[in-house]
C-alpha cells in the first residue's frame, strides 16, 4: 500500500452500499447508545442499561463501522479482490439482529435470550474475519497496516467466543465448575475487543490514513518507533488478557505496561504526522489531534492505575473513570474524524470520479457541510470535556448529564451531515442503502423496468 492509492480498481470494490449499509447502521446504533447514556444519568433506562449501553457503542458502532471500513478498502488498498460480496451482506445482518436482541435482553433482564443472540454476533463477526482474511490470502507480502487488520481479525475471533461463553455463564454458571471466575472472562473479553480489535485496527488505519490525508511519509524515527508499536501492543494485549483470565497481576502489569508503551510511540508518531501535514486543515485532522491528545492524556493516567493493579474492575480501560477519556476521546474521534473522509469517498468515487475532466465535480471535502461539521466538533468536543473531565474529578450531577448532552446533541448534528451527504450526493436512496434488494423503492424499479 502507498501513501495514497494511485488507481481505484472499481472492479475490485464492493458495491458502494455494502460499506454505505454498515456505516448508516452503525450510525443508528451510535445516536441509540448515545440515546441510552443520556437516559442512565437521568434513571430513566431499566435493567442492565450499562451493558447495552457499553455493547450499542462498541459492538454497534465501531466494530460496524469497522466492518464497512475494511470491506470497502482492504480490497482498495491490498489491491485483492474481495472474497465474497454475499458474506460481506450476510455479515451485518446477523450482526445487526444478534446485537439487537442481545441490547432487548439486558433492558429486560431476559439472560436467557443472551445464549442465541450471541452466537448470531459469533456467527456475523465470524463471517467479517473469515471474508478479510480469504481477501488478504491472496496478498503476496503485508505492509503494516494489513498486518494490523490480520491481528485485529484475531482478537475478533478470541473476544466473540468468551462473548458467548459469558452469555452462557448468565443462564447456566459454568466458570465456577472450571476453576475460573467470571471477573476474569470479564477482563480478558473487554482487553480483546477495546485493546486488541478496536485499537488494533485504529493503529493499523491510521498508519495509512495519517499518512495519506496529511500528504506525508513515515521516516527516519517513525520506522522505529512502528516496529515497536507493532511488537509491544498485540504482545501486551494478549499478556494482560491472559492476566486478567487467570487472576494473575504481575503478568497483568506487564501487559498493561506493553500496551502503554505501545500507545506512547504510536501516538508520537500520528502527532509527527499532524505536525508535518502538508495540506490545508480539515474537520478529519481536527478530530485525529484530540484523539491523539486525549490518547496521551489517557497513557499518563493510566500509568500508576495499571502499575498499582492491573486486575480491579476500575482499572478495566485504564485509570479509574478513564473509560470515556480512551473510548469517547481518542477512539470515538478517530472514527467520527475518519467517517468524516471515507462516507464522502465512497460516494464521490462511485457518482462522480468517471466526469473529472468531462464537467466541473466537487471536491470530497466539498460533499459535507462544513458549517454543520464546525458545530459537531464543538459539541463533541465540549461535552467530552465535561464527560471526562467528571470522570476523572469524580463529580456527579448536572455537569456529567450537560456533557451528555452536549454529546448527544453533537452526534445529532455529525449524523444529520452524513446523512445529508447521502440524500444530496449519493446515487442511491436511504432505503435502497439501508434495506437493499429488499428496499420498497428497489421493488417498485424492478416491477416498472418489468412492464416496460
């Protein structure tokens, strides 16, 4: 992969809505977590609404939209044709309705409808991996970026097979008749998803995207500081969760020590790159500098919580209340800043890089409204100050809820832009991007081409 793909082979792409599809969903799992948060500070949510708050956003939005992102540009950047179209449709809805039912479960406190439903994500996340990795099975030689998204593919099929071990243990305690305790599948499960799917395919994005959307190079010290990350984190994630399984702290700590140090020289290396940037400013890099700022807020943080114990429920995703700082901060704004390029390319490649040089066409950038994208930025920004900021100060009340709301009017606004770049730009309809050939308008089309 270079720094900028010279040729888009089209012919090696999916069809536009099948990443379009897992990004819109995506979306709507994000405004109903944001939805459900908001409500938890207001007592309004019953059940297990922190569970389904926490699965909405992870699982919901970033693995989804994770699930698009690497459809669309494995094939793009590998320059390999993608596997299986069918399996990149099938993917999202079994993900989509195990996801579903298992959010209805925890607001019904209903644990044995757990069991099904997570053995459809299994099955969804399965068959994402499983398409990837054939995709990439025919690349003769991975550069950095391929060989985070291999990792991240692992982690995927690790953190899916204790997800369901832990529904199971809801209905039918089953840790405790083989000596290990549930805390500890805790541990590990959310190590593997946070550090090692999520943050593994954020590095491994960001090495290509950093590079590309700020017009430079990795060099002379980026080569090192990359070999590094590239040893120290998917080590660090498999040592702490190994930890974390067996209830052993030392090996937790280095874990955890690993993963630090590997956060520490990638984030050095993304703050290089913004640095060098060698094109005008756009709401995307905004949004990479407060997601590197807020990564190394996280790092300093987290430091003394990890080195003291790495095992308590507290320290789960860093130092205690750092939760928000490291998912909502640095990875919330890395997608939302991403998403921000990739749902205007994929449309300006499909409706209108075939008329550059026949008529006057708009620049990606020119897809979003800008106006709109100042106003989520703001938002988001604000309120995540606030959300972090009494996180971490352990004040509760109106300033916690504020943040909320500030986010939860901030998403509004981001989604409200992306969705407006579909209905004015996109060839296709919301519907047709959403439902497919199962799309009431795809219907009327094919009964009207039929009578003519």
């Amino acid at each position: 992969m270079g720094a900028i793909p010279g040729n888009i082979e089209t012919d090696q792409q999916p069809p536009m809505t099948v990443p379009l599809r897992h990004f819109v969903v995506g979306l709507a799992f994000l405004v109903a977590g944001i939805g459900i948060g908001i409500g938890l500070h207001l007592n309004a949510v019953p059940g297990l609404g922190q569970l389904a708050h926490v699965h909405l956003l992870l699982a919901g939005w970033i693995c989804i939209t994770i699930m698009g992102a690497m459809t669309q540009f494995v094939p793009v950047w590998s320059g390999a044709t993608l596997h299986s179209r069918r399996l990149a449709n099938l993917q999202l809805g079994l993900v989509v309705a195990g996801l579903s039912g298992f959010v209805v479960a925890f607001l019904l406190v209903e644990m044995r409808w757990l069991i099904p439903f997570a053995a459809l994500m299994l099955v969804g996340f399965w068959a994402f991996a499983y398409n990837i990795i054939r995709t990439l099975g025919t690349v003769e030689e991975y550069d950095v970026t391929e060989r985070h998204f291999l990792g991240a593919l692992g982690f995927f099929l690790l953190l899916t097979v204790l997800g369901v071990l832990l529904a199971i243990d809801f209905t039918v305690p089953t840790f405790s008749r083989i000596g290990a305790s549930r805390s500890g599948v805790v541990g590990a499960h959310a190590t593997l998803a946070v550090f090692g799917a999520v943050l593994t395919t954020v590095y491994g994005a960001l090495y290509q995207l950093g590079t590309m959307f700020t017009q430079t190079e990795l060099h002379g010290i980026d080569h090192r500081l990359r070999s590094i990350e590239e040893i120290a984190h998917p080590t660090g994630v498999v040592v702490l969760a190994v930890g974390r399984l067996v209830a052993h702290a030392p090996t937790a700590r280095v874990g955890g020590l690993l993963i630090l140090v590997a956060a520490s020289v990638f984030c050095l290396v993304l703050a290089r790159k913004l640095y060098e940037m060698q094109v005008e400013r756009t709401p995307m890099h905004t949004r990479y500098m407060v997601a590197a700022g807020a990564l190394a807020l996280w790092i300093a943080v987290t430091v003394p919580a990890w080195i003291s114990d790495p095992l308590t429920r507290e320290h789960l995703l860093g130092a205690a209340n750092a939760g928000h700082l490291l998912l909502l901060g640095a990875i919330g704004f890395v997608v939302v800043g991403t998403l921000y390029h990739i749902i205007p390319f994929v449309i300006w490649v499909n409706r209108y890089s075939d008329l550059l040089g026949l008529e006057d066409v708009p620049m990606i950038d020119d897809l979003y409204d800008d106006r709109i994208a100042a106003i989520d930025g703001g938002l988001l920004g604000a309120g995540s100050v606030l959300i972090v900021g009494t996180n971490l100060l352990e004040v509760a009340g109106a300033p916690a809820l504020l943040g909320g709301l500030l986010v939860g009017v901030g998403v509004v606004a981001f989604v409200s832009n992306m969705v407006l770049v579909l209905v004015r730009h996109s060839p296709h309809s919301i519907d047709r991007i959403v439902l497919g050939s199962f799309s009431p308008r795809r219907a009327r089309d094919l009964d009207e081409a039929a009578d003519d």
